[in-house]
C-alpha cells in the first residue's frame, strides 16, 4: 500500500511532535534536582534558609545535591563560628579595654599618684593582650586545620 504525501507528512509530523513532547518530558525529570539545587542555593542566599535536599538520586545530579547540601552547611557552620568568635571578641575585649579606660580616667580626673592603680592598668593591659594572642592562635589554627581537612579531601577523590 502507498502511503500519500500528506499521510507521509503527517506521519512525520506526529512522530516528530511525540519525540518532541517525550524529550521535554525527560529534560523536565532531568533538569528537576538541578532546578531543586538552584532554589536551595537562591533561598541559602536571601534568608541564609537550609533547605533540605533529596539524597535519592545515584546519577550526577545526585552527587551535585549532595556537595551542595554538605557545602552549604559547611558554610552555614562558618557563620555561626564566626558571630560565636565575633560575640566573644566583643564581650572579652570590651571588657578589660574598658576597665583600663575607667580607671585611667579616675587618675586623670582624681590626681592620685598611686601605683596601685598602675599595677592595675598594666595587669588589664597584659591579660587583654594575652585574650589577643589566644584568639589569633585560635585562628591560626583553625585556619591550618582548614587547609589539611580539604586537602584531605581532595586526596580521596
């Protein structure tokens, strides 16, 4: 049997409309954890928000989700050392800088000669300066602990 061209055409063209409508339909499944990771990041970045992610998927999306999601806790983990480091930078240091200016305020508004109070100055001073030292230490180690865990990491891989 002899198909007409018009059957020929419409044949192809259903046929083409099917493939076309098949393909968008697996773009769409595919193209899901990638769009699920994009909103997570967009919502981390406006609300600082940690989105739970699927951990199902086996293929390269997958693997993307999942260091996507162990990043942005990572990240999220930085922060909030960094406000704890931050608070108590501000409470510590706060403190003693204020004492020292409280009480060379009452030697300079007082006139007292006393090296009690400059003893006291010195001490606030030194331990002020020792809580310093601490956290640069702290950071500094921190820092180097940093390096050696991702390049750790980049070794396994």
């Amino acid at each position: 049997e002899n198909f007409s061209r018009e059957e020929i055409f419409s044949i192809a063209l259903t046929t083409t409309l099917l493939a076309t409508a098949l393909t968008l339909f697996l773009l769409s499944k595919l193209l899901k954890p990638i769009l699920m990771a994009n909103n997570a990041l967009d919502d981390y970045l406006k609300n600082f928000d940690l989105s739970e992610l699927p951990k199902h998927y086996e293929d390269e999306a997958g693997h993307l989700l999942k260091n996507m999601s162990s990043s942005l806790k990572y990240i999220e983990e930085n922060r909030q050392d960094t406000r704890d480091l931050i608070s108590l930078i501000s409470h510590d240091l706060r403190g003693p800088v204020n004492n020292v200016i409280g009480i060379s305020n009452l030697i300079q508004n007082h006139g007292i000669n006393d090296l009690q109070y400059v003893t006291l100055i010195k001490s606030e001073a030194e331990r002020t300066l020792f809580f310093l030292d601490s956290v640069l230490k702290l950071l500094k180690d921190s820092q180097e602990d940093f390096v050696k865990h991702e390049i750790q990491k980049m070794e396994l891989k």
